[in-house]
C-alpha cells in the first residue's frame, strides 16, 4: 500500500530492524509478515529478523514465502520470548530496532511515521504510537484499554510512565545506540519485560508519541502473555516501577494502586465479558473500523 502523497523525509534512508520471535505461530504470521513487508513500500530498508523456538507447523514455509535480502529466519531453541528477541536484537544491523510479536500487525506507513517523529527528537531514544486492540479475527476490542493508554500521550513524561504503562509495545521503536545503552530484555520476567525497558531507554534520552493514525495493532486472546498472566504482569510492572523511582516514591505508590485497580477491573471484564478460546492463528485484514485507509494519511503523519 503505497501513501497517497510524498511523506517528509531525511536525506539518509531509515533503516529498521524488526524482530520478531515465534513459536508455532503460523495462523497468524503471515499477515504479520505482510505488515512488516508492506513498510518497505514507503522507501524505508527493513531488516526482519524471524526468531523461530522450534516450531513444527508451516512457520518455515511462511517465511520462505515471503524471502527478501533483508529478511532473516534463525530456528533454534530459547528460553522464551524476551530471550528470542534479545537474540535478534543482538544480530541487528539498523540504526532503529523494535520487535512485532508473531500474531500482531503494523498499520501503513508506521516506520516512516517513526523515523519522521525520531528526527524531529533527535534527543529521544524512542517513540510510540498509538495501537488499538485486536481479536483473533482482526476486530478491534477493548476500546476502553487503548482509550484509557491514550488519554496520557499529551502528559507524557517519565513521572506518568512509572505512574503507570501506557506505552504499547508493538507501536514502538527505539535508537540502537540507546538499546545498547540501556541493555537487553530481563529474560527473568515473565510479561513486563517491555515496560522495564521503557524506563530504562527513558534513561537514555525519554520516549516522544506518534500523533494519530494508529501505527500498530495488538492481538489479544485468552492465552496471549497479557491475557493469560496480566496480574503477573501488573506484578512485574510495580517491582520495575519500584526499582527505577524507589518503593516509597510517590509515583510506586500511585502505581500500587492503579495496579491493583486495574487488575480488578480487568477480572471483572474477563468474568462478564469471555472471549472464546482460539488455537493456531488466521491470516486476517483488520476492518475498515481498524485498518488505516490510504486516503487517511491526507494531512500528513503529524501535524
């Protein structure tokens, strides 16, 4: 999908390097890979790099399908997701990385939009954008999550983000000298991993949003990380939070309730509102609800 009009852009070639790490992923890989692909189209050199724990379905073939010079498969056994992506991090050749888990999406024009707003901030070690909720079958959900993660963008600050995560990790994108910097994905976390990076790359020069339209799309099942283990989560987010402001700081504490507010209204949703449990993964197009339509982008990717 092409833009429909000639977006801002630095004399050098923005190079990016996505990882993405999969297991028995490929219901939905392929549309996964097709948005990654797709960003390509806007001039911009994307190195995928597809971390593969083994699987035994069709993910090999996937990947074969869609063979690019700057696309790369590397089977072999991990601990664990944080553990596959630090992998592909460290065998990344761009100057901006980022990974896209195997079941989620980029909208059109996503890293260009990044490298736009990363230009702009030359001081910024990353960038986020926002991202709508998606099911199995690629219609959005959870509108209230990506509306309640929105409503912080304009206060964003590192005050607000060890307040509370509002930051999606499928819309952002980080320098690699601020990766380098910072360190790699704790792999002793079971599903705040992304978060306890954010406040360190914060550490490295903060994080600046990406205006609207959306830049990614999260998939969430029941047996996702955020959906099978999000008090684990709400957990490990407090103990990074506590680690990077200290345990009494006002924002901890602010946070410790926030978290267990939100754990509670999260078992409260799940009680009355249950999704059905999916295997394997569909390649799917969002609807025109959720993708982002090529005339969308009329006014520019910011203002």
């Amino acid at each position: 999908m092409k833009p429909n009009r000639p977006f801002p852009r630095g004399d050098k070639t923005p190079f990016f390097t996505i990882v993405t790490p999969t297991l028995n992923s490929g219901r939905f890989l392929e549309e996964t890979m097709r948005t990654v692909a797709m960003q390509r189209e806007d001039g911009v050199r994307v190195e995928h790099v597809v971390v593969d724990g083994g699987s035994t379905d069709a993910t090999a073939e996937i990947v074969a399908r869609w063979s690019h010079p700057d696309t790369r498969f590397l089977p072999g056994k991990d601990t664990g997701p944080a553990d596959a992506i630090n992998r592909g991090l460290r065998e990344a050749h761009g100057d901006y990385l980022g990974w896209l888990n195997s079941d989620d999406e980029y909208a059109p024009h996503a890293l260009l939009r990044s490298d736009y707003i990363l230009r702009r901030h030359p001081k910024a070690a990353f960038c986020f954008g926002h991202c709508p909720i998606i099911d199995a079958e690629g219609r959005e959900i959870r509108r209230f999550v990506t509306r309640f993660k929105n409503f912080w963008f304009p206060l964003s600050c590192r005050t607000v983000l060890r307040t509370l995560n509002y930051v999606s990790q499928p819309a952002t994108v980080f320098r690699r000298s601020a990766w380098e910097a910072a360190g790699p994905l704790r792999t002793d976390l079971k599903a705040a991993w992304d978060y306890d990076l954010w406040l360190r790359l914060w550490r490295q020069g903060g994080g600046v949003p990406v205006p609207h339209p959306a830049t990614a799309f999260f998939r969430w099942t029941p047996g996702s990380i955020s959906g099978a283990n999000f008090e684990r989560q709400f957990r490990e987010e407090l103990d990074a939070a506590q680690a990077d402001a200290g345990t009494w700081a006002p924002t901890s504490v602010v946070h410790h309730a926030l978290a267990h507010a939100i754990v509670f209204l999260y078992k409260h949703v799940v009680s009355r509102s249950p999704q059905p449990v999916t295997e394997g993964r569909v390649d799917n197009d969002p609807p025109e609800a959720v993708r982002i339509p090529e005339h969308e982008d009329a006014e520019g990717p910011v203002p």
